[in-house]
C-alpha cells in the first residue's frame, strides 16, 4: 500500500520527532509512504478574510502536487496543515467563483477543483490500517500509561473538515488503547494552547496552557498526546518558564502520538527522537519499562 504524504515545515525542522516517528510506524505497518514533490508551507493558519485568496494558493499548490502525482488522497499530521489543507480544498470543491479565480492565476499549474481528500493520519489508521492491524503489530505495549488525547482548536474545528465530531476524542483515544495504554481523559482536552498570543506574553504568562496543564494534573493524567507542533510548544517546551512562574505545580510529559505509536511498534527511541523532548517525559517512559524493550 502507498500513500502520498504532506509533511509540513515545522515536522522537517523543530517537530522532527512527529514526523520521524509517524513515517516509520507507517512502513512498519506496510504503507510506503511518499512525500509529494515540491511541497510548500500551507500557510499555516487558514485566512478567514473573504478576499484574501492569494492566501489559498500555497494549500492549494500542494494539493495540485498531490493530483499531478495521481493520489486520490493526500495524508497529512500536523493539526494546523490538516485544518488548513482541508478548508483550502473545500474551498475548491463548493465555491467555483474562487476556484476559477485561483485556477486563472495559477495558469502553470494544472486546474484543480478538489479532486483530492485530505486526510488526517489519525483518520488513516482508523479507516484504512484498522486498530486491529495495529494491535497485532504492538510489540512494546504502552502498559500502565495514563494518556490524556489533546486535541486542541483545529483538528475539530471547524465541523466540516473536522476529523470527528466537536468533544469527542474517539479517534485518538482507540489508538491508545490499542498500544496498551490506559486513556485518561480530561475536561481540557479541546481548550486553545495559547496559540500565537505566547509570543505577546511575558515568559510564563501563558495562562491559557497553564489551565490545560494543571486540569490534566488534577485529572489524573501522566502525558499528553498531541498531533501539533504550536500546541506541543505551549504545552511541553514552555513548562519550564511556567514552573518558574508557579503557573503549575509540576511538569506533565507531553509527546506526539506519533512517537508513542513508533514505541510501542517496536521501532528505536532513537527514530522517535525523544531527545526533543522534555527530559520529564523519557523518564517517565523508563519507569514504565515502555523503553525496556527498545
């Protein structure tokens, strides 16, 4: 089975552990992941300015590279791209006054109007692995591990594109399950990280993950799961100026849930690059011997 893969920017730089990790459970599973050729940003954040169409050209390039390489679907893993990837493609299926207008100004490219499904990795696994591919592939399950899924604002958001119903957090926590760990929800699981206002902040201001953090605490969960490289920084790198702050009490490990797949595969740390992450959370990993047969 082949795919074709959009990676994004940040996952071949700072969220290298999201990326590695998640393209490696994929083969171990028997899919030949292949990147598109020539991708760019998405963009990042999906433009809600009505004639601010110049801002769909760089999703909509991507998805014109996914058609000129005859997918019929284009995967996907970091929560802003999904988001941003599929509303520029909804775009391009229901709207033909802006798919004209993009097609025209695109006129090397070929014309695209939709033809390709973006699709969350999430989704994939569920939909066209199967969890019991899965379940029959763990080689290190993830026992003892109460994990938290963390959505966060874009992979529900908005409801046409969401990957599953506002409040629910199915997708992520079957996958959990599935590799043996104990899935602790929390009330905040769907909460803002902060988004990019942190940068307007003072150091270990951000209030808005300091909430997420110290619900999860309070609920019982020892790591968060996410599938966002922003909501990953707000939540994992920031802990240490928030513990500085008395924003919480103590650190929460936080990971791609990519990188737990890749674990409980059997697939090395060192392909999960959990170096990149905060030392809280490999520690936490060896106390639950999830890294004893690594």
């Amino acid at each position: 089975m082949k795919i074709s893969y959009y990676p994004g920017c940040t996952l071949k730089t700072k969220a290298r552990n999201l990326d590695r990790a998640a393209v490696a459970a994929l083969e171990a599973l028997g899919v030949e992941v292949r990147e598109i050729d020539r991708w760019n940003c998405c963009g990042a954040v999906h433009s809600l300015t009505a004639d601010d169409l110049i801002h769909q050209v760089g999703p909509v390039r991507n998805l014109v590279r996914a058609k000129e390489q005859g997918a019929n679907q284009l995967v996907t893993l970091c929560s802003m791209c999904y988001n941003t990837l599929a509303r520029a493609n909804l775009m391009m299926k229901t709207d033909p006054v802006r798919r004209d207008t993009i097609n025209r100004f695109m006129d090397e490219e070929i014309d695209y109007a939709g033809e390709v499904e973006v699709v969350h990795y999430l989704t994939f696994l569920k939909e066209t692995v199967g969890w019991d591919k899965v379940r029959d592939k763990v080689a290190a399950p993830l026992s003892g591990l109460r994990v938290a899924p963390y959505y966060g604002c874009t992979l529900q958001r908005p409801a046409e594109v969401g990957i599953e119903p506002f409040g629910s957090f199915a997708l992520m926590s079957e996958l959990l399950e599935a590799l043996g760990a104990t899935v602790q929800p929390f009330a905040a699981a769907d909460k803002c990280c902060g988004s990019y206002q942190v940068l307007a902040s003072p150091e270990g201001n951000n209030s808005a993950a300091a909430n997420i953090l110290n619900q999860a605490a309070a609920a019982g969960v020892e790591a968060l799961a996410t599938s966002c490289p922003l909501c990953e920084y707000n939540l994992g790198k920031q802990q240490g100026r928030l513990l500085a702050a008395s924003a919480i009490a103590s650190p929460l490990p936080t990971f791609y849930f990519t990188q737990l797949l890749a674990l409980a595969l059997g697939i090395d740390a060192a392909t999960c690059h959990f170096e990149m992450n905060e030392a809280v959370g490999v520690d936490l990993l060896r106390e639950k011997a999830c890294l004893a047969a690594v």
